[in-house]
C-alpha cells in the first residue's frame, strides 16, 4: 500500500514538474552576443498558455527590433534586464530595416489576446534599457525607436520600468489593459530642464490611442508628455502619479494634424503631482483639423513650478514656419465637456523649457509672461461645456491675486462664460460662480 502511495506521489510529482516545466519557457542568454534570435525563438514556441521568463539577474541583449506577435494567453515576466544597442549607428539601421520611415517604430511589439508584462520592484530588474543619453547628448532625432508597442486586447503591464529611453516609452493601440507602477527615468545625467543640450526629447511615458485604458501608479522623469492621448482613445483613466524633470504634461493630442477627423472620448486624469513641468493640463489640435474631444475631466493635480498649469489650444502649428496656416475650410477639433478640479499649486517663471530651438518658441503664446494659470486659445464656437473649479495656483513667490489667464471671449461659445468658472479675458484670474 505505501509504495503504492509513493508511486502515486511521484508520478503526481512528476507530473507537476512536467507541467511546469511545460508552461515556463526561460529566455536563454549567450553574452556579448545578440539575444534576439534566441527570444524569438521562446517567442514562437510559446505563444500560446505559457509564461516567458526573462531570468532574474539576467542583462540581455536585446540588439535587434522584434515583433512578438500572435500571443495568446501569455505572461512575460521580465525579471531580468533588457538592453538595446549601446551604439546610435547600429539602432538606426536596424529601425529602418524594420520600419523604413514608419513611426511609431517600436523597438518591441507585442500583440495579443490576454497578454501580461510583468516586471518587479527589485532594483534593475523589470527594466528595459535605451541607451538614450548618448542620443540626447547628440541630439539626434533621426530613426528613434519606440520602446515598446503594447498591441494587446485584455492585458496588464506592470512593474516596468523604462530606462534612459531614445525616445517615446510605451505607445498603446490595444484595448482592455491595466497598468500600474510604471518607472521611467528619462533624466539626463548632466542635463537640465532649461538646457537643451542633452535634453530628452519626445521621451513621452505613454501614447494611448487604445479603449478601456487604466493606468494607476507612474513615477518618472522625462521631457515630454506623461500621458498623451491620441485619435481614437477611449475610456482611459490615469490616475496616481507623478511626472518629474520637464514634463509636457498630461495631455491630450495632437489631434487633427493635417486637417484629420480624430475622435477622443471618456478621460479621466485624477491625483497627478506635476514637478516642474511646461504643462499640467493640456489639449493640443491643429489649426483646421476635424473630429471631435469629449468628456475629458483633470482632477486633483499638485503643480510644482509648473509654467502653465491649463493649456488648451485648438489652433496649433509650428510657428517657426511662418504665419498660421490658413484654415480655409474654417474647422477644428471640436471641444465638448473638459472638467478641470481641484488644481494647486504654484506657476514657473519660464513658460518654456529646453526643447525651445526656435524663435518663436514652439509654445510661444503671445502675452505669456509666467503668471498665467489657464490659456486657453479657442476656435471661436466650437468649445463648450469647459469648467474649472476650485484653481488655487498662484505665480512663484507671489500672491494668488498675481495670477493671470489668456482667453478671448469672443472665442466661446454662446452663454460658456455662465458655466466657465472664471472669467475668460486677457487679465488677472477672477473666479466666477457657475449657474446650474
Ligand atoms: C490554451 O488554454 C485554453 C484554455 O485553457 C485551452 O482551451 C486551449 O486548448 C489551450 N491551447 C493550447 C494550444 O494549449
Ligand atoms: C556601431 O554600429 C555600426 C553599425 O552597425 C558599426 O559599424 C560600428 O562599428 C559600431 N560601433 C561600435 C563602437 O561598436
Ligand atoms: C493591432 O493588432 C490588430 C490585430 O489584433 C491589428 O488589426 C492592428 O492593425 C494592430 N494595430 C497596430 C497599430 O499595430
Ligand atoms: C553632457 O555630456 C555630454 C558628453 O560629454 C556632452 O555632449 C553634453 O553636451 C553634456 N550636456 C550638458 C548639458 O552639458
Ligand atoms: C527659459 O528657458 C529657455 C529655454 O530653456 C531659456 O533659454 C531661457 O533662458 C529661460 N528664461 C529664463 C528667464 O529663465
Ligand atoms: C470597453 O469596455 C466596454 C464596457 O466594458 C465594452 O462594452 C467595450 O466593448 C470595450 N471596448 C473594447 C474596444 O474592448
Ligand atoms: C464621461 O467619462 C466618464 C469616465 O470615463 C464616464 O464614467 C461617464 O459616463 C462619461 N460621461 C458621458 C456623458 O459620456
Ligand atoms: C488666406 O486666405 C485668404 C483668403 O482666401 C487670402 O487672402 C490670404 O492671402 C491667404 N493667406 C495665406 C497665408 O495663405
Ligand atoms: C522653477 O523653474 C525655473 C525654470 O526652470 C527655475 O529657474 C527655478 O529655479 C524653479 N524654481 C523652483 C523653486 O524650483
Ligand atoms: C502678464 O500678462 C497679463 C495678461 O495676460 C497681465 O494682466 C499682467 O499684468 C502681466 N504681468 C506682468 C508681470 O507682466
């Protein structure tokens, strides 16, 4: 009877470790060589029901662009590291063998059913790595990849963390996805936010043009967008974070860049502390663009030094180019219900940062003198349902009553002004009661 038991046990035994060995396929690591044939290989023997271990300790070398593709059901639990090129040459010919001009140019796509990227809190681990600074120092813009394209229906990212980044981190298409704890370091080493040598352009944290969207806990440093919604988002929550360095803010756009149709719906920004940033809240469209922005709510935001806590504009274009384009069709992106709550804090002195290489500015506004908390430049008639409510933010060192505001009143919309919140007009910020 007992060594009956005991056959049973170990033939149960047996078949644990079977099954587990089974459903965890480990990357292999050959150093100073390139790991990609390798992970491609795990990637397509195990694509569907298992877990993908990038092991603990393990730096690889991640030296080519890969496409993870037709994942179902799978957990990629990146416990280790993993590194792009250290050479700017070597990147740049190989995102134009994968993309030629294409953006974005995802260093790493994933796309799937049920996909879940987990990395760890330890330190190092969970991180992928981009060598960006040699990039940033140079300043070279030409064939930047993405880090990561996260094209997966129901999924999580969590724990990652993007380090030293080319350019933007993670571009979201996909649907039905939960990030949390996200840590991004796009900080130069010997940078700063009013320098533009060395400045980390366009290193945005996440561009989501996906549905079903939660993103709850994000630290990071970088010089662009924390969170930038794109054409064809909706439902998409952000919540909890914190965005350092020169951030851009949490923005939505652009949208309707030559003369597009783009849809963005249902957005929730809520609890953000925003250090230093050029923006806290923001809406970008080009001048003549089309489609629609709807139901858009920032709440909760700290603002740390912040050069422009509420920026909208709906007439966008590149101003070193010359004069504004003409909008001869006379459209824009329309604007429809953008709640702003509960904003404190205090305004920058500089309204720009590093990333100004031109004259004007790319952000120059005319007026701005670093004590306005809201800009808003408006296509006249076509915002409506925009509110803000409790704004206590003040220009450094002075009082609440120096703060200011840009908005011209012949830009809203019959009877806005009743339910705007403060009166719109180029002077001093007045709060206004707001009829039900
Ligand atoms: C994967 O798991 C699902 C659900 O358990 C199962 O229906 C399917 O047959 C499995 N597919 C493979 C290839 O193992
Ligand atoms: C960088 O990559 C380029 C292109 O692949 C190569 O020619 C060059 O030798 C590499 N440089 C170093 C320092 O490895
Ligand atoms: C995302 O994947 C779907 C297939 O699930 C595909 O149709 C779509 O083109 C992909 N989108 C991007 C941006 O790669
Ligand atoms: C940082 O160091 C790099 C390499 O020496 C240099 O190219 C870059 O200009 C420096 N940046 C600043 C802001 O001094
Ligand atoms: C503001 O920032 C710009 C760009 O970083 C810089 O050139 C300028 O000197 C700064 N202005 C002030 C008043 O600090
Ligand atoms: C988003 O979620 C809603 C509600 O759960 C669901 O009806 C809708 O199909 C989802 N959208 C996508 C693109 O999955
Ligand atoms: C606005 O968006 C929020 C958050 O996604 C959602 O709960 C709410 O139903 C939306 N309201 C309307 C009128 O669409
Ligand atoms: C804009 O259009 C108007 C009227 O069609 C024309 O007079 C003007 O020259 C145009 N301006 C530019 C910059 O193209
Ligand atoms: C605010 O930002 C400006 C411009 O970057 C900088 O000169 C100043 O030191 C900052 N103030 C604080 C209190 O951080
Ligand atoms: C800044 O501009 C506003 C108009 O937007 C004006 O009311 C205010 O007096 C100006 N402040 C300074 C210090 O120039």
């Amino acid at each position: 009877m007992r060594s009956h038991l005991l056959f049973l046990a170990s033939v149960l035994f047996n078949e644990a470790v079977v099954q587990a060995t089974n459903n965890n396929c480990i990357v292999p690591h050959t150093p100073n060589a390139d790991d990609s044939p390798a992970i491609m290989e795990v990637f397509g023997r195990c694509s569907v029901n298992k877990t993908i271990v990038f092991s603990a300790g393990v730096a690889y070398n991640a030296w080519t662009p890969m496409r993870w593709t037709g994942l179902s059901n799978v957990n990629i639990n990146v416990k280790g590291s993993l590194h792009l090129p250290n050479n700017i040459t070597d990147v740049q010919a190989k995102v134009v063998t994968a993309y030629g001009t294409v953006t974005p140019a995802p260093w790493f796509y994933i796309q799937g059913t049920n996909v879940h990227l987990t990395g760890s809190e330890s330190d190092g681990a969970g991180a992928l790595h981009g060598y960006g600074q040699q990039w940033w120092d140079g300043m070279v813009q030409k064939s930047r990849p993405t880090m990561v394209q996260f094209n997966v229906s129901h999924g999580t990212i969590s724990k990652m963390k993007v380090i030293k980044p080319v350019a933007q981190g993670f571009n979201i298409p996909g649907n039905n996805i939960i990030i949390k704890n996200h840590f991004v370091d796009a900080m130069p080493t010997n940078g700063s936010r009013d320098l533009t040598a060395s400045f980390p352009f366009n290193t945005d944290g996440f561009n989501i043009g996906g549905q079903n969207i939660t993103i709850d806990g994000y630290y990071g440093h970088n010089g662009d967008d924390c969170v930038s919604i794109v054409n064809k988002a909706k439902n998409v929550v952000a919540k909890n974070g914190y965005c350092g360095f020169s951030s851009h803010g949490l923005s939505i756009g652009s949208l309707g860049k030559d003369g597009a149709n783009s849809q963005v719906a249902d957005i929730v920004f809520d609890n953000w502390v925003m250090d230093n940033a050029v923006y806290g809240a923001r809406f970008k469209s080009w001048t003549g663009g089309k489609g629609l922005a709807r139901n858009i709510t920032w709440k909760n935001m700290k603002l740390v030094n912040v050069s422009t806590p509420i920026f909208i504009t709906q007439n966008y274009y590149d101003q070193n180019k010359g004069p504004r384009p003409n909008n001869t069709e006379g459209t824009s992106t329309k604007v429809q219900d953008f709640h702003f709550e509960n904003f404190k804090g205090d305004i920058n002195p500089n309204y720009t940062d590093g990333t100004c290489i031109s004259n004007p500015c790319w952000n120059w506004v005319d007026g701005i003198n670093g004590t306005q908390g809201i800009i808003f430049d408006l296509y006249e008639g076509t915002a409506t349902g925009l509110q803000v409510k409790n704004f206590h933010v003040h220009p450094y060192q002075q009082g609440y009553e120096k703060t200011t505001v840009i908005c011209d009143p012949a830009t809203l919309a019959a009877g806005e002004q009743d339910t705007l919140g403060f009166k719109c007009q180029n002077g001093p910020f007045v709060e206004t009661s707001i009829a039900s």
